[in-house]
C-alpha cells in the first residue's frame, strides 16, 4: 500500500470539507442519509495501521507511553493509528455505506417498507436472513424542497492555519454563498477562545452575497478552540428567524478538541440539546484525528442529524457523488420499527443498531431519515428445535412508525412475511441477490467488530483468525469478487489483516479461491 504525505492527507479533507458545505445547497452535491462515520474512521484507521507497525515517534519516553488506540490529545499527529475499539465500528453503518436497490415510495407516501427473504424456505439444519429495508423519496431540484435558515459555526483556531486549512475552507464558502437562493437565510460564525458572529442571519440577495464574500475573505486564524461559544451562538443565530416550514439548522465544523471556555461534554450536550428541544437540527463535521468524536456523534443524534468524519477521497465519492440526491430536509423523525415472529422462529442475531428484545420481538429506533434514504437491517433466524412437522409456515411481522416533518401524527406501515417449513437440506439461504449482498457485507462487518474485540482483550491469533474465516467466507460467496461495494468493506478487512499477521500471508489468502 502506497504511503501518503501529511499535506497530501490534509488537502484531500479540505477538499471533502469544501463539498460538504456545498452538499447543504445543492442537490448535485448533497447530505447522506445515513451516517457513515465509523466506516470512514475505520477505513482510515486500517490505511494507517497498514502503512505502519509502530507508533510514529521523536523519543524514547513517547514510544513508552504510546497506546495502540488514536489519543484525543491536541498534539496526536506523531502517532499512526492501529486497531480502532470494538464499541467505535457501527456495523449497521458498513451494511447502509452504500445505495441499496430497493423499490420507491409510492405517490404521497414518504418512507417505503421493503420486507424480504433472502430464501423463502427454512430447515432444521438451516438458517433464514431476513432483510428490512426502508427508502425515502428522492429530489432532483431542490426547489421542491422548504427555504433553508442555516448557520456555519467555523473552528479558526490556531490548528486550522495548518496546511491551509483555513484558506482552504474561506474558499469553500465563497462557492457556498454563490448558490444560495434570496429565500434562504444563512449567518456565520467563527471561533478559536472566543466565538464571533461575523455575518449575521441574513437573506442572501446578489448585494448581500457580495458583502459576505468580502468578509470571508478577511477571517483569520486565533488560538484555543471554544466550541460551545461558537455552538451557542450559532444556534441563536437560527433561532431569530425560526419558520415551522423551513429546514432550521446548525452546521459545526471542527478539526480539534474543545479546550476553552465550556468543555464539560455533558454540559455541551445538554445546552446543545436545550435548542434541538425548540426544534433547531445540528449536523457536526470532523476533520481529522484529533477530534472527541464521541461528543460530536452525541451533539448530532440529538440534534436530529448525522455525524461526518471526512478522511480522503473516497468520502468525497461516497457523500457527494454516489448519494448525491440526499439532502438534509427532513422526511420522517422519531422512527422506530417493530418486529414480531412466530414461535417456531428463533431470532439469532441482528446486525448493528441496539435493539431492545422481548419473548418473540424485538424493537429498533433509528435516526431520523432523509430525502434520497436507503437503509436496511439485517436479521438472523433459525427454526426452534421444538418446532412440530406438521408446521408449513411461520410468520413474520414488521410494523415502521414515523412522523413526517410536519406533523407530530404517527404514520405507521405493516408488512407480514411468511416463510416456508421443508425438511430439505442443504438450503442455501442467500438466493436474493440484494439480500446475498447485504448479508455478505454484514458479516464482514461483523467481523471486523469481532476482530477489534479480540485484540483489546489480548487474544491476537483468535482476531486473526475472525478476519481470515470472514474473508474465506465472501471469497466462497462471491469467488471473482466483482462487486465493488463488497470489496470496499473487504479491502478494509485486509488492511487490518496486514497489521495482524504477515503481509505475504494477506497477499495470497482470497485471491486464489
């Protein structure tokens, strides 16, 4: 794997910084709908612990300190990442990275339910996946969608002078000012030990455009970073023109770690929250390693939107290319979905999220959604070794309960599938090719996250052995391994193989099967 330069690296985030705030105007380049953090992270962090075995270090008493996970200290850049914690992988998020094909919603409808087999025939001796998935409209022309109040809250302190950073973010505003419409209103605010609001909530017509541009053009970087000044002050911003009917939100881009002014997280959370309460949204934006990324994925789930960490390229092409119809307005929020099955299934595993099971159910909720949403989620199933031969079939029950953007009514969507008993064997129970997909890059996943909790407890050759028996496993599925989106969560799997056994053993092991 090709080593890549400190300034290579950051340039590229700048360049993923400089299209996320275009994603917040234009439907060309435009929000995803589903948070895809922990799959850059772990992408970037397998890049790293790939290129190198130890830490990058000046001295022989910060080689005696160092850890094998990234440090949230300010002045982390020294080292080179290994193994990400198991609790930091979000399997759902590897299984929703890429677009999945699932039929629309039908005409006035806002979230469509998609409930599927991957075999629709089960066994004693086999198991059952069960895929449930969900799509959002998509938009074309973002005048269909309501006039946008937004505030930029822009990190300036001393760490953006960096490389750049700074200029390099002013010239992504210039083109984010250029395609607001005179309906939507936009104010900016920057902060390093204080925070400033340097253009306030304003209409953006052709001469306020202009005088906007100039002021951009004159921010400059300071010293320590008071996020929740700027936070604060952002959210103010929003609330002196809040509309019921308009998309009200913050959006919060750092690349550090909040060290003046408020810093209790929990305090910033609950002042955050405090505004989300009144209806004001906030997305967070992470730009490189030394983040509190905790605090920044808390500060947007409970301000109704989606955590991203920008890593290189292939973010760019992820967000604002392959999902480019994804936008930030709100279709559905408060979402939840509830699963009932007959006895004679056996719920073995669900693949992410954090569900919350009962005899014969289990619950879901799930982050608000977005236009141009796909998602699914994944389930295991096996039959009860009780289950009678005279059974032909179980049933499955799948009901999703949403409220629509404008309006507190619950919207609620019930499908039943049913599943065929046979005492067949040797079923194969990934014949849908969508299904066969999802399910092979949740097992990945999966064992990436198996993977990084062997090695914080110590047993390296048994997480080793998880990623050689998940690769073997795609391999045996999948044999020319011609799918691009599999490959991309395999590829992440190897580089992290590479850091655990021999690179000659990686190399060779998959290809050949």
């Amino acid at each position: 794997m090709k080593l890549v330069t400190k300034n290579v690296c950051i340039s590229v985030k700048i360049i993923c910084l400089v299209m996320t705030l275009a994603a917040y105007i234009t439907p060309i380049y435009a929000q995803q709908g589903t948070s895809s953090s922990s799959v850059s992270r772990t992408r970037d962090n397998a890049n790293n612990s790939a290129n190198s075995r130890v830490p990058k270090v000046n001295s022989s008493s910060e080689l005696k300190n160092s850890s094998p996970y990234p440090s949230n200290n300010a002045n982390n850049y020294n080292y080179a990442p290994t193994i990400l914690r198991s609790s930091e992988i979000r399997v759902e998020e590897f299984v929703n990275y890429h677009k999945h094909q699932l039929p629309l919603p039908k005409s006035g409808e806002m979230v469509a339910l998609d409930v599927r087999w991957g075999n629709e025939q089960i066994s004693s001796t086999s198991k059952a996946v069960l895929q449930i998935g969900f799509r959002t409209p998509s938009v074309n022309d973002r005048q269909d969608l309501p006039p946008a109040n937004l505030a930029i809250v822009i990190d300036r302190s001393g760490s953006m002078k960096s490389d750049y950073k700074l200029e390099k973010v002013k010239t992504a505003l210039l083109v984010f000012v250029k395609q607001l419409k005179e309906q939507d209103i936009l104010s900016l605010i920057v902060y390093d030990s204080s925070a400033q609001v340097i253009w306030p909530a304003t209409h953006m017509t052709s001469s306020s455009k202009h005088r906007l541009s100039n002021i951009i053009s004159s921010i400059y970087t300071g010293s320590n970073t008071n996020l929740h000044g700027g936070l604060i002050l952002g959210y103010k911003e929003v609330l002196k023109n809040f509309r019921e009917k308009a998309t009200n939100r913050v959006i919060l881009l750092t690349d550090g770690i909040a060290n003046e002014g408020v810093t209790n997280p929990e305090e910033i959370v609950a002042d955050s929250r405090s505004f989300n309460n009144r209806g004001i949204d906030l997305s967070t934006i992470g730009v490189g390693r030394d983040l509190n990324e905790s605090l920044l994925s808390r500060l947007a789930k409970s301000g109704r939107g989606l955590y991203h960490f920008v890593a290189d390229s292939d973010d760019i092409n992820k967000v604002f290319v392959k999902e480019a119809e994804s936008l930030v307005a709100l279709v559905a929020k408060r979402v939840r979905v509830d699963i009932e099955y007959d006895k004679a299934l056996q719920l073995d595993k669900v693949y992410g999220y954090k569900p919350n099971y009962r005899e014969n159910g289990a619950s879901i909720t799930l982050d608000n959604m977005n236009y141009g949403l796909t998602q699914v989620i994944m389930m295991e199933f096996t039959l009860d070794s009780k289950v009678p031969l005279s059974l032909k079939s179980a049933a499955v029950k799948v009901e999703l309960f949403y409220e629509t953007s404008d309006s507190d009514d619950t919207v609620v969507k019930s499908e039943r599938t049913f599943i065929k008993l046979t005492e067949k064997h040797n079923l194969n129970p990934l014949v849908d090719n969508e299904v066969k997909k999802n399910f092979t890059i949740a097992s990945l996943a999966q064992a990436i996250k198996d993977m990084a909790a062997f090695y914080e407890r110590g047993y390296y050759s048994e997480s080793s052995n998880v990623v050689k028996v998940a690769i073997k496993e795609a391999y045996s599925l999948y044999p020319s391994m011609n799918d691009r989106d599999i490959t991309y969560i395999l590829n992440i799997l190897k580089d992290y193989n590479r850091r655990l056994i021999n690179d000659s053993d990686v190399e060779t092991f998959g290809e050949e099967e």
